[in-house]
C-alpha cells in the first residue's frame, strides 16, 4: 500500500481525487491527508471531513507518507514544501510549472540524492504526455526545435475571433464571464503561462535551464479582427506560439503570435486545444495534440505520475540540465512578416512607407482604415523588432507576427 499526501483540492486536486478513489489507478493508493487553505470550505468534490488538514506537517512529518502530489499553484508555499518533501526522501509529483520551470535542476538533483522520484507531466500541455515524449526523444535525437500552442484560453478567444468576426475584448469578456479566463487575464493574454511552460520544454530539449528574463514575450492584446482577417487573406491563421529553436551553440525560446499557413496541422489546432511540435534530427517533427487543461485531463497525467513512482525508476533520467545563462537572446534568424502599421494622413502615410519600403512585398500591400497590412520580406528577427519598436514610439499603433513555416 502506497500511503500518500495531496496538497491541494481545487480543479485537479479533486480530479485525482476522484481517479484514485475509482480505483481505476489499482488498488495500492492509499491518500492519508489533504493540505487546503480552508478545511471547513463547501466542495464540489466530497471527501471524509478528518482527511483535510491546513497544516503541511502533516503530510511532511508523517513518515508513512511516501509520496506527495502538489496541486495547489504559484510559487510560494508549494516551492518549499517540494524541497521539503524531496529532501526527506518523499517522491513528488507536481502540476505546477511556476515551480518547474525555475526550479527544474535544482529540484531533481534534490530528488536524486534522496532516492526519490520528481514528476511533472501535467505542468505543461494538461492531458498531453509532452514531458515523458520529450524525456525519450532526447535519448536519441538532437532536438532542433519544441513549437506549441500552449494556451488553451488564447487559442480558444482567437478562434473565436477568426470564426465570429468579433473583437478581442468582446469575445474575453464572454470568456471570463463564461469562467473560461481568469478575471485578470493577463497570465493567457500577456504569455506568462505560455513562458512557463515552453521553458520547461526548451530546457529537457536543450539541456539548459531557461532564464525568464532571455525569453522574448509579446502577448496578443492589440491584436484587432482586420490582423485576423487580413492574414487569412494571405492564406494563414494567427496563433499565439511558444516556441524553443536551437541557433548555433545556443537555443532562442520566445511567446509570440505568428502566422501559419492554413494547411498546417498547427494552424488548424482550435478552441481550447493545444498542440506540441518537437523536431529531432533522427525522428523528424512530431505532433503531440489534446485537451491542455480542465479537471480530467490534467488529473489523468497527475495520476499517471504516480503509476510511474510506483515502477521505482527514474523516468526522467535523461533530463540533464545546465545552468540558465543570462547572455540574451540572439534572434538573428530570418522570417517573413506580417505587419500592420496605423498612419495618420498623407504625409504620415508616405513617411512609414518609406521607413519600410526595402522590406515590403509589392504584390502583398494593402491600405485600409489608416491602416497599411503586409507581408515583408525575410528579415532578420532582430532587425524587425527594432522596425516594429521605433514605429511603434514615432505614435503609431503597429502588430507585427513572424510568419512561421517550419512546422507540420
Ligand atoms: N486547472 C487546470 O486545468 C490545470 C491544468 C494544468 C496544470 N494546472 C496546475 O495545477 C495546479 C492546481 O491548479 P487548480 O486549477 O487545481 O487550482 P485551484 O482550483 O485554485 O486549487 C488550488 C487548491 O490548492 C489549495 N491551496 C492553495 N494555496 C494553498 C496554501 N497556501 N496552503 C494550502 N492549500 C492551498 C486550495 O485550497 P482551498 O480549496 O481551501 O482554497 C485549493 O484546494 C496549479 O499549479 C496549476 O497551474 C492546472
């Protein structure tokens, strides 16, 4: 019998739950406490009243607990208590990627030399098995890129837009009203939870922790129906994309929008699904596609982790990780670009223009509604964010996306 603890009853927490007590799992889980803020709270999800506790100790001091899974979300206390857990020789495994995504290296040497297992499969991608994929094709494969919708909020509010013609505030007001999106939205909007979750991906391909501040982040805010619809005249989907591309001796991982063409298997992932692309030299581009979160899913990988602890062999051993390094970003590969820049009368018309004229495609140039759209050559990735970022102080309102053809 397998004794152990679960920090956390919320969406997951009470998922696992109900998994476990199906005994769909088998019969050898015994969960002995619950850690929650407030034991005496109403639950969607009933279990006995003297399992809840508000107290870690709990389940850390117990020494007939075994394995700890922590489903509770941000960094602090779930952080220390992971620590805790893995240096009293407990396993762990975990959902949270705020957690992993800073503290991958550290927490698994910690669970190496205390003869523990650390699990974390439901950090990125919800149901999707993208971590133990990952941790195999790395065993064989030099991995040149990790691509993915990673964000089922933003890639359901922008398929919305794409099929309803409404605009973006619109449809996130009917999400958030809807409980879709987070009353303050700006970990979907803005990429914050997409950053966390492509870092975890780029450092099992690339061996190297990722440091937040090297990620280049542009949410999808300003994006208006004519982006949407204008690069669906030029035959492409916007998605919002994390994605990860080894570039000489380093790798490049940034949380954009991009353009991709409408016959991709990507541009075509809707709603609230999401999608990973890994590229290996031996296997080639792979696709990993499902439900990126809700309760099932992501208490479906949780408990798959624990099945794993039980096997009493370190899953993630090839998971090797150096150090984040701080150099920057480089972003000197080329891509086209699909660009929108506001003007404001003739002369503002014929100033942006000129500013851009070496880039753009003559025959792909469109002026509406003191808008110019088009699509630009390939330029350098540094090169158009210091364009886009000196349009963008000169006053005009610009949106720019890379248009992204490497994936299947
Ligand atoms: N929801 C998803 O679809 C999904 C998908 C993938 C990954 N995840 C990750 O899974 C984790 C859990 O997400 P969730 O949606 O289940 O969260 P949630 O519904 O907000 O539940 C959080 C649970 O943790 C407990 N908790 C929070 N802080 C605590 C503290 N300081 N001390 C004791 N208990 C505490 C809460 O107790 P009370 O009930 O008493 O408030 C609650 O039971 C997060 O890391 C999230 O990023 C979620």
């Amino acid at each position: 019998m397998m004794n152990f603890g679960l920090m956390g009853f919320g969406t997951v927490g009470s998922g696992v739950y109900e998994i476990i007590s199906s005994g769909k799992a088998g019969k050898d889980y015994n969960i002995k406490k619950i850690l929650v803020r407030d034991p005496s709270k109403p639950r969607k999800v009933s279990a006995p009243g003297e399992l809840f506790t508000k107290d870690a100790a709990d389940i850390l001091e117990d020494e007939d607990i075994k394995l700890v899974i922590c489903v509770m979300g941000g960094m602090e206390p779930e952080y220390t208590y992971i620590k805790q857990a893995l240096s009293l020789g407990k396993s762990v495994v975990t959902a949270n990627k705020e957690v992993i995504a800073a503290h991958m290296d550290e927490l698994l040497d910690i669970a190496r030399s205390n003869g523990a297992y650390l699990y974390f499969e439901a950090s990125v991608g919800g149901g999707i098995p993208i971590i133990s994929s990952l941790t195999d094709l790395i065993k064989l494969n030099t991995i040149s890129q990790v691509t993915g919708i990673l964000n089922g909020t933003t890639n359901f509010i922008l398929t919305k837009i794409s099929r309803e013609h409404r605009d973006f505030a619109d449809i996130l007001k009917e999400a958030q009203e809807m409980g879709f999106a987070e009353a303050d939205p700006s970990a979907d909007v803005d990429g914050y939870d997409m950053m966390r979750k492509i870092s975890i991906l780029s450092a099992i391909a690339f061996g190297n922790m990722v440091d937040e501040s090297n990620v280049i982040m542009r949410g999808i805010r300003n994006i208006l129906l004519d982006d949407v619809l204008a690069a669906e005249s030029y035959g492409y989907k916007i998605k919002f994309l994390g994605q990860g591309v080894r570039s000489g001796e380093g790798f490049n991982v940034c949380v954009e929008p991009a353009l991709i063409k409408n016959d991709f298997v990507v541009g075509n992932v809707n709603e609230e699904y999401n999608v990973i692309m890994a590229q290996g030299d031996l296997i080639g581009k792979l696709c990993f596609m499902g439900k990126g979160a809700g309760k099932n899913a992501t208490a479906e990988a949780v408990v798959s982790d624990v099945i794993k602890v039980m096997s009493k062999t370190d899953e993630y051993s090839s998971i090797k990780l150096k150090p984040a390094n701080s150099e920057g970003a480089r972003f000197e590969e080329m891509h086209e670009y699909y660009l929108r820049v506001s003007f404001n009368g003739y002369y503002s018309l014929s100033n942006t223009l000129d500013k851009i004229s070496s880039l753009i495609k003559r025959n792909k140039i469109r002026v509406y509604n003191n808008m110019l759209f088009m699509i630009t050559e390939a330029v350098n990735d540094s090169l158009m964010r210091e364009l886009c970022g000196q349009l963008a102080e000169s006053g005009r309102d610009v949106f720019f996306a890379r248009i992204e053809n490497n994936v299947l």
